[in-house]
C-alpha cells in the first residue's frame, strides 16, 4: 500500500476491511461525520484514539501515523494471510472429495445387494444375481481407489507441508475412516450375498427362504462383520493414512506369535471350508473319492496347525511365554471346523423299493444351525483366553 496521508490511510483500511463509516464511528463511539472529517483530511483523530483504530484495523500507531504499512510486516502478512487460506481450501476441497468418493461407492455397493436379492426372490436366480453383485462390488472397490490415490497425492503438495495439526488430522481422520467404510460395506454385501449362493440347488426354480436366511445365517454373518469391523479398522486406517505396508520381521517374538496366530486360525477356516464343500465333489452315488480327498486336505490343514504350534513350542523355548496361550486357543478352536461341516450333506434319489435309479440326482441337505454352533463355539474359547491373558496381564502390572 503506497504511502497516504493519516485520513487516506485510515478510509484505505476502511475499505480494505468492508466496514462503512458508521460501523467504524460506533465502535470507536463517535460520529460517522467525524469518520468523514478524518477521511477528507480536515481534521485528525484525537490522539487518545490512535490505539483503538490501529487494533481495528490491524495496524500499528507507527503505521498509522506515517500512513502506510511497514512494507516488510505487509508482505509476511499477506503472505501467511495467503498461504493459510490456500491450506485451507486444498484441506477442504480433499476431505470433501474424500466423503464424495465414500458416498458414490457405499451407494454402488447397496446397489449390488439390492440387485442380489431383488433377482434372487424376484426371478430366482441367485447365481445371476451373485455375478452382478460382483460387478458392482468391484467398481465400489475401485472408486475407492482411485480416490483413495487421488486424496494421497495432497502429499506431495507444499502446501500440505503447511497445513496445521488439526487439519492433518482431519484430513487423516477423514481418509482412514472414509476409506474403510467403502471397502468395509462391499466386503459386507458380499458376505450377506454368500448364503444364497452356498444353498443354491440344482433346482433353478428354488432359492434359499427368508426366514430360512435370517434364522441360520443372518447372526453367523452379523457376528463376523462385527468381528471384522472391531479387529482391522484401526490397522486399517493407520495403513492408509501413513502409507505404510503391513510387515513381519522375524526376529521379533511379539510377531512370531503373530505369524502363528495367523497361520493357524488361517488353516482352521480353511479346512472348515473343506469339510463344507466336500460333498459337492461326489459325482456319482457310492463315488465319493473326490469328497473323501477335499475332506483329507482340511484334515492336513489341522494337522499342520498342531505340527505348527509343536514346532514352535520344542525350538522357542525363551519365547514360550509369548505364544503358549495362543498357541493352545487355537488348537481348542479346531473343533468348531468339524461341527462346521456337519451343516452339509449331499444325499442322492432312491427308488420307494430301496433300487438306485438308472440316472439318479444328488440333493443337498444344509442344516445351517451347525455353523452358529461352530461361531459360538469359536467365540466362547476366544473370550475366555481374552479374559485369561486379561487377568495375566493384570497380575504382571501389579508384580512391578
């Protein structure tokens, strides 16, 4: 701002700050004509009133005398002025596209659960359903990541390097949460899709009932979404949002227990999925060599959790502590992989008369009440660990 007299400067910073006369002669408690008067240089403010208007309008009584601003305290305040609102509106702008992204791709996915069901009980076609589901799915899933990977990009800029500590935060906040919730609620409707497909029979014209689904299934699915949802949101979000990839290094004991842990529950789901879909590999009656190997790899897979946990026990002695409770949970959970697979059998159609018919057709028999069993069971040996190593942990604060 170029140098003015007293009344030229005081009407510039008047201006510069969209207040009138009249606003200004109320706050210092005088008349809008003596705000004229200054302004027209025909008379100057007392000087009991220099202060007032120099903290009004932001200046100095220095400033304010000579009529201009320092030129050094201008520019850094006109700059950080700048800078401040361009960090602002590239926050706001970014967490704006973030919860964008996150209501187009939560909408995609309720899509797809609607055409799942509306072509299942509507057409009955839970098959043709399921596959555009997927679609779906799939394109919440990569909306999500193609914003996820625009809103990361603000790193590079400068001006995020300025932005203050609770912007980062929000912005942070926003992108962790935001994106979990996208890949969280595909991941749901495609569990919530599983049961049609899993008790889809030969029969075209047949799809599993609603209270059929909500008495055997809904619970199983609203317990692992629960699960899910507590266990990895965190990890999840502290993934996102610092760019860093999930690693184990090995020579840490805490995460050697983590890679047993892992691999053994991994192992567990995977031989009660075994046991589950063994009997769709029967192809013929009294031919079931298919169905007997499926069943024989989930029973390597918990052979291999106990070969697992023996093998850590025997060679980590100093480690013991870290892993033996785990270690034994996950032993006593192998059971519910076996009460899992009681809930499918494949019988095949017989004669009255007891005769095998010439081309005889397999049917699937699903008691579905088996997998809250194995879920409850699960559940119980988790939480009474969860309250042993509370209760050790405990003891261990009060030992110190």
């Amino acid at each position: 701002m170029s140098k003015n007299t007293l009344g030229q400067f005081i009407a510039a910073l008047r201006k510069a700050n969209g207040m009138t006369q009249q606003e200004v002669a109320d706050r210092l408690n005088i008349s809008n004509k003596a705000v004229s008067r200054w302004e027209r240089d025909e008379c100057s403010p007392d000087i009991s009133l220099l202060p007032a208007i120099a903290e009004m309008f932001g200046v100095t009584c220095d400033e304010l005398l000579r009529g201009e601003r320092s030129g050094c305290v201008s520019a850094a305040e006109s700059d950080s002025r700048k800078t401040e609102k361009q960090v602002r509106a590239l926050i706001g702008r970014t967490v704006s596209g973030i919860r964008t992204m996150v209501y187009i791709s939560i909408t995609v996915s309720v899509i797809g659960l609607v055409c799942m069901f509306g072509i299942s009980y509507g057409f009955y076609r839970p098959v043709i359903g399921f596959s555009i589901m997927l679609l779906f799915e799939i394109c919440a899933c990569a909306i999500t990541v193609l914003g996820v990977t625009k809103a990361k990009d603000i790193k590079e800029n400068e001006l995020f390097c300025r932005a203050s500590e609770s912007q980062s935060e929000e912005f942070r906040k926003t992108l962790g949460n935001g994106s979990f919730a996208s890949f969280f609620s595909a991941f749901s409707v495609v569990l919530l899709s599983l049961p049609l497909i899993l008790t889809a029979s030969s029969n075209p014209q047949s799809v599993l009932t609603f209270q059929s689904y909500f008495e055997s299934f809904f619970l199983v699915v609203v317990f692992i979404l629960v699960f899910v949802f507590f266990r990895f949101r965190k990890p999840f979000c502290g993934w996102i949002t610092e760019n860093r990839k999930p690693e184990f290094r090995l020579g840490l004991p805490k995460e050697k227990t983590a890679v047993m842990n892992t691999v053994q529950v991994s192992l567990t789901v995977l031989a009660g999925i075994l046991f589950v879909v063994a009997p769709y590999f029967e192809i013929k009656p009294h031919n079931d060599i298919l169905s007997i190997v499926v069943a024989v790899l989930g029973i390597l897979c918990l052979a291999a959790s106990i070969v697992l946990f023996t093998v850590f026990f025997i060679k980590r002695k100093d480690e013991r502590p870290d892993f033996t409770l785990t270690g034994i949970r996950n032993l006593l959970i192998i059971p519910s992989a076996f009460i899992v697979s009681e809930c499918h059998y494949t019988g095949w159609t017989y004669y009255e008369a007891g005769e095998v018919m010439a081309n005889p057709e397999k049917y699937d028999i699903w008691h579905a009440e088996y997998l809250l069993y194995a879920v409850g069971y699960a559940f119980a040996v988790i939480m009474i660990f969860s309250l042993i190593k509370m209760k050790k942990r405990t003891n261990g604060n009060r030992s110190r």
